[in-house]
C-alpha cells in the first residue's frame, strides 16, 4: 500500500524504518529528482553519523546564485529573477564548498559540464558509462531507494514520471526482481504540479509506488530552467551545413546547446523558405562530393529519436516538420527533458492528444535499436540523423566530448557512443559530429593532431561538421580523413596540421590544404542573410540588458589570459562615452557610477567590451 506524506522529514523517517541507516538513493539525471526527499535523507546523514548514504546519479543541476567579479554581477539578479522558487540540493552545495561528511557520498555518470574540474570529490566519484550501461551499474550498488519528481493527472490516480522516465523505466523491472528475492527498494514519488504530464509509459498508477510526497510547498517548487544563450556566425554556420543532412522521412536526434538551437532554425528555415537556405548553403560553400545536399522543404517529415527531448524538437513539432509517426504512431521518443520555462509551460498547455504524440520512454529503448521487434524499430529509424557535439577532434577522426587529456571530467560519455554506434547498426543512419573550429573569438583551434582522450575513436568516424564545411569521413583512408579534417579546421592551424600529418606519412610532401579558413570569411558570407539569422530564433529569458552584456561578458572570457586585449579594451572604456543601451548596461551590472579603482576599473574594461560588441550583422562573438 501507497504512504502518502505532506513532510519531508515524516517520509524520510519511513524510508529509513523501512530500509535502515545504509541508504543507496537512486536520483535521476537531471531534472526529474525528488529534491525534497533527497535534502530530508541529507539532513538526517548530517544530524547522524550512523546514517550511511550514497547517492547514485546524474547532472546534479547547480542553479548560479551570483558571485564576484563582473561575473557575479551579471549572474546574481538573473539567478533571482529565473531560479527563486527552485528546490536546490543541499548536497550539491556542500560539495561545491568541499563541506561533504564523511558518511555520504556522491556519485555521477554525467556531470554539468565544465563545473566541476576542479572537485575533488566530483571528480574521484564519478563513474565513465554509456547511458545504456548506467541503470545496471546504479542496480549493481545496491540501489534501495528510487527517489523521482512525478506530475499528478487531474484526479491524482496516476503519476508520469515526465522529464525522466529515462533510467526509471528500465529499473523499475529489476526492482520488482529484487523485491520477490525479499531485498527492500522503495520507489519514491515527489509531486510537482509544475512539471508537464506526459502520458504513455511515463504514468504509473498511485500502487506503482511505495511512498508520495505532496502538499502545496512541495508541488508548487519551481523547476530548474536553462536560459537560451545567443547564436553566433560559427553555430549558425554548423546549423546551415548541418540541415542539409537531413533528409526528408527521415529520423532526427538534436542535442542542446547553441548548436542544437541553430540546427533547429535552420531546418525551419529550409521548409519555409528553401531559396533562401540554398543561397545560405553557397554562400559557406564548402560541400563534399559524397554527399547529396538536402534542401527542400519537408513533405513527408521527420520522426524524432532523442535522448534529450530538446526544446528545438519542440519547435520542429510546432512547424509541422516533426510529423512522421514510428510504427506506434508516436512523432517522437525521448528519454528525459530540461530547458526553458517556456518549453516547460507550452508541454503543459498543449492539447493531452497532441502531447500524447511526444512519447517519454526508457533509454535501453531510445537509445540503442531493442532487440524485440527489431525489424520494425529499424524500419522507424530509417535515415537517422544522429546529431551530437563535440569538444575537440583530430584530424584521423577521434572525437572527444567529456574530459580533458589529464583525466578530469568535463561532463560525461551519456549517450554519445550509443547514437554513433546506432548509426553504424542501422543501414542507413549517419553519425553527425559538430563543433567549432577553435575555442574563443582567437582561442587555439579545436582540432588537433594528438589529444591525451577519446571519446569517439576513430574506427567509428563518420560525419563531422564544423562552421567551416562538412567532411564525410565514414570508410575513408587516412590520406583523405586527413586531407578532409584539415579542410574544416581554422586557416591559422591548417598548415601546422598538415607538416603534423606530412611527419606521420598520412599525407604526401608538399600538400597544402585546397582553401583558407576565416572566420571573417564566415561571417561576410552570412552577412546579406544576417535578418534571417537572430541572435535568440526561439527566444529568451534574458532581459534586453542581458542580451547586450552576453556577447560582451563572451568578449571577456576569452581575452582572460590576454593582458594587452584587456588593458585596450579599458583604454577604450575609458575614453568612450556610453550610448543609451550600453549606459543600460553598466546600470544593470551597477556599474553606471562605480565608486572605487576596482569598480571603476570594471566599468572601464566592460565598457569597452559593451562598444567592441555593439551589434551589426552578425557581429556577434565568435562562439
């Protein structure tokens, strides 16, 4: 029989009386965790030392809460103004300040990326997996407590597991097993009336669980969201390339990020106006004769495979170009979802028999072809488009995605091999690689001939994509995966590249590679399209002040470790006279009129940036 609980506390006394003070807490990856439940069982391994507690997850979400610097500044009043209301975990604080005790433990198969480089804790106990693999490993723990955020139906006789039905649907199985050995695992359901309900395979009857939290406090927390940030020249330019990868009745998987966004607006703006997204596509001209171009409008439609069910998914939906049904009529199959409040809101408001087309189901499901009905999945599947993002690449065809060459993890392998190896598996599917050239505005380049890691080896090449062309490396030999991986990377890099390859007899003496690539090249060939290509396609959280400090703050963060850059740009803030939107700025940082050398040195060096960045077409920081 189903407890059902108003307190927190009340709950976590009975998940203890129920399965002792040795606690192995199963959350889910990022968004669908039971907050509430998660900070009780913390407080009570805080308040008694006897309490053993390892949490078993993923992408435990951080919402920013400000800090120093011009940083601080810019994210303080966000992060009031978008996460109060947000249940934040008092374990990911405390680990944050290297405050963990000694009788909880926190271990990740994906971490938020880049945040935590430099945590010791974070970093020791995090455990490398494919998404598929992650359930059986959390299972192999000795999981005994499953502890998920649900939305209630209207008559509250069903709960969906919403944003991830991911790892639970396929844990759930094994606990039924565990249960009939006579191991106790609860199944632990937090309410959230903020979160969309989804139907299908997410709703599970009040009986599937074991304990409910609900009540007004609980159910009515915010949940985390992510803020869109703005689309630069060289996403744009990757997203342009990119739709012309798809092919029409085909199957699509987008990633989040700006890349994901920028792919998304140019799928849209292929099928509503394909002449101007052919003259796009010449524009960059840089196509490999392997590959036909794709470039008209969607008849047929796509279907959506995703591990992420992104919000640009969302928006191919409500283009009616994410309309082609699988075999179960279903429009899309994702695995779990974060994004915007807006993304959150418009899953909500949506018609319950069109939002039932968007199917929430398990990732051993998503994410690899399942072995029943084989046939039929793959015929689902046919021409996938299986679109990821990448950190850096080499030029034989590695890829790297989740961790630097001297082991600290950046974010994590999640479901990156299981799409590349899915796309080797189907007959017809591709793999799609896309990152920038270099890191930064004039950042060193992002392909390079030696990296310390792999994520992707090189076996598995297939397609990759950068803002400077498309390379169609699957079945190729060295010679020509070199010559093609140096035609994508940044004209300062490509002769390094090429006597690097020449040295290791890849490539023959004397080759140079056939064009140089500029960034500024790239950014006059979208210059004439620029109206066409917003900074912010889907909108955002953002305040106008904000949008004007991002490409700024960008600048910023890139000229870090350049003092001269730096000293120029306060040199200019120092000379300049603030036109109205960059004095809107500076107030909104309050640095309008700083008192002090520090502040005054600030408002110098992010007035210079805010003139550096002043908008014309597509004047954007290179990203």
């Amino acid at each position: 029989m189903t407890q059902r609980f108003t307190e927190a506390a009340a709950l976590a006394d009975a998940v203890i009386a129920a399965v002792g003070k040795t606690i192995v807490l199963a959350l889910p990856l990022g968004l669908g965790k039971a907050n509430h439940v998660a900070n009780a069982l913390y407080r009570r391994a805080l308040r008694d030392p006897q309490v053993d507690l390892t949490i078993q997850t993923a992408l435990s979400l951080d919402p920013p809460s400000g800090g120093e610097g011009l940083e601080g500044r810019f994210a303080g009043p966000m992060a009031k103004r978008l996460y109060d209301g947000v249940t934040r975990l008092d374990y990911v604080a405390d680990r944050r300040n290297d405050a963990l005790p000694p009788n909880v433990r926190v271990v990740e198969f994906f971490l938020q990326a880049g945040a935590l480089l430099g945590n010791r804790h974070a970093q020791e106990n995090y455990v490398t997996a494919n998404y598929t693999h992650a359930a059986g490993y959390i299972l192999a723990s000795g999981v005994n407590v499953i502890g998920q955020m649900v939305a209630p139906s209207a008559d509250r006789s069903q709960w969906s597991l919403s944003s991830n039905t991911d790892m639970t649907l396929d844990l759930l199985p094994a606990l039924d097993a565990a249960r009939e050995r006579g191991q106790p695992i609860l199944f632990v359901g937090e309410a959230n009336a903020n979160l969309p309900f989804m139907d299908g395979p997410a709703a599970l009857p009040t009986e599937r669980f074991d304990c409910l939290l609900e009540g007004e406090d609980v159910e009515a927390a915010r949940l985390f969201s992510v803020p869109k940030q703005p689309i630069g020249p060289a996403e744009y330019a990757i997203g342009l390339y990119s739709a012309a990868l798809v092919k029409d009745g085909g199957t699509i998987q987008i990633g989040i990020g700006g890349i994901g966004d920028a792919l998304t607006h140019a799928l849209i703006l292929r099928h509503r106006d394909p002449a101007t997204f052919r003259a796009m596509l010449a524009a960059l001209s840089n196509w490999p004769e392997s590959l036909e171009p794709q470039t008209e409008p969607f008849r047929e439609g796509l279907y959506g495979l995703s591990e992420m069910f992104v919000d640009g998914l969302l928006e191919l939906f409500e283009a009616g170009i994410l309309r082609r049904p699988a075999s179960d009529g279903k429009i899309l199959h994702g695995g779990f979802f974060v994004g915007p409040q807006s993304f959150y809101a418009r899953l909500r408001e949506m018609a319950p028999e069109r939002r039932a087309l968007l199917s929430m189901r398990e990732i051993s499901f998503v994410n690899a072809l399942p072995a029943e009905d084989r046939a039929i999945h793959a015929a689902d599947r046919r021409n996938a488009r299986f679109f990821n993002a990448a950190m850096l690449a080499t030029p034989l065809g590695d890829i790297c995605s989740d961790q630097l060459d001297d082991g600290r993890v950046v974010s994590g392998v999640g479901g990156q091999y299981n799409f590349v190896a899915q796309a080797f598996e189907l007959p017809d599917a591709r793999s799609v690689i896309g990152l920038p050239s270099t890191r930064g505005a004039s950042g060193p380049s992002n392909i390079l001939w030696a990296y310390g890691h792999t994520t992707i080896p090189r076996h598995l090449k297939d397609i990759v994509v950068t803002e400077y062309g498309v390379a169609d490396l699957r079945g190729r030999t060295d010679r020509d995966t070199v010559a093609a991986m140096i035609g994508l990377a940044d004209g300062r890099f490509q002769a390094g590249l090429a006597k690097a390859a020449i040295a290791a007899t890849k490539l023959e003496a004397g080759y140079a590679p056939p064009r140089r690539n500029t960034r500024a090249a790239v950014v006059e060939a979208l210059r004439p399209y620029a109206d066409r290509l917003p900074a912010y396609p889907f909108g955002t959280a953002l305040t106008a002040e904000e949008r004007r400090l991002v490409p700024a703050l960008k600048l910023l963060k890139s000229a870090k470790a350049d003092r001269l850059a730096l000293a120029r740009l306060a040199l200019a803030g120092w000379r300049m006279t603030p036109d109205p939107r960059e004095e809107a700025a500076l107030a909104r940082m309050g640095l309008d009129d700083p008192s002090g050398w520090k502040a005054r040195g600030l408002s110098a060096v992010l007035a210079g940036a805010l003139r550096a960045t002043r908008e014309d077409p597509l004047g954007r920081p290179w990203s």
